[in-house]
C-alpha cells in the first residue's frame, strides 16, 4: 500500500484518500456498486450493498405510512428501478434479477392485502381475482401477518396482473439492455 501511494501521489500528483483505499483482490473489494468474481475472466458482480440499498429504497416506496394510489406507488417503483438496472445493467445479474421481481411483486401484493381490511372487502376483492369462494373466504378469515398472506394471494395476483397494473419487470429490462 505504500509503495502505490507513494507512486500515485509523487509521480501522479494525485491525493490518495487512506480511509477508502486498500490493496486487495479485486473480488474483496467494492467500487461505485459494483464487485468481481474471483474467476479468471473477471466477471462483474452487484455488490452485497447495492441490492440492500436497492431493497431499502423498494420499502421505502411501499411503505403503508405513504398515502398514495396504487398506480402512483407503481409509477414510482418503474422509475427508481428502471434507472437502477440502467446503472447496474454491466453487472452479471440475472439471477439477482429474477429474485428482486419476485420479491416486490410480494412487497406490492402485502401492500393489497394491508389496503384491503375487513373481511368482506378482502372475499370481494378475491372474487373478483377469481379465486373460488371457499378459499377467498379461508384467506380472508384467516389471522396470518400480511407478509404471510402475501405468498397465499400469490396464485391471485399473478405475474401478469402486475403487468397489466404497469409494473416493469427488472428482469426483462437486465435481458434488454443485454
């Protein structure tokens, strides 16, 4: 480490911040987001930090102390992660991808299930996604935390619900950009 900084700021003439910077391997360390793998094509991975700061940013929108229509929150959540992927779009992060889909279709249908209180407008509303009558009224009288009940309204809400409410899928947009 001395010896690069001495060559960085004598022959470069530039400042070496001592806090920030190591000498280490490539796959353990960050930069701007970013990290590698430790194979030899040196293959650029997301940081552990960027997808938390990504999943952060995500609860944020969907909180429930954030009074906003549904198209509002989805309008909001497509622009932050269509920016997001466009930055990170370098990154082998396909898989990470898929993941993250998965993950806010259930933070959104949570959300549904928060909206919807009472009983009745829960059976209605089920009805109406076409789940059979018995079991929108098992779901609806049931006392799981919404988290839990967000798996159950997963074969409610499909994949495709989310598309036609104007959701954008992080995964399709990384397989674009590639």
């Amino acid at each position: 480490m001395k010896s690069v900084t001495r060559f960085v700021e004598g022959k470069l003439k530039l400042k070496v911040n001592r806090d920030k910077s190591a000498v280490a391997r490539p796959w353990n360390r960050k930069f701007l987001g970013f990290s590698f793998l430790s194979n030899k094509q040196a293959t650029i991975r997301l940081a552990s930090k960027t997808i938390s700061g990504l999943k952060e940013k995500v609860r944020e929108i969907t909180k429930r102390s954030r009074p906003m229509s549904m198209e509002e929150r989805i309008s909001k959540l497509n622009r932050y992660l269509m920016g997001w992927m466009g930055y990170f779009k370098i990154a082998s992060a396909k898989g990470h991808c898929e993941r993250l889909d998965q993950w806010i279709r259930r933070r959104l249908r949570m959300y549904l299930w928060k909206q919807w209180k009472r009983v009745r407008t829960r059976i209605r509303e089920l009805r109406a996604l076409g789940v059979p009558e018995w079991a929108s009224f098992v779901m609806a009288n049931s006392r799981k935390d919404p988290w839990e009940m967000s798996r159950n309204i997963n074969n409610a809400l499909l994949t495709s619900y989310w598309k036609a409410k104007g959701l954008k899928s992080l995964l399709s947009r990384y397989l674009e950009l590639c």
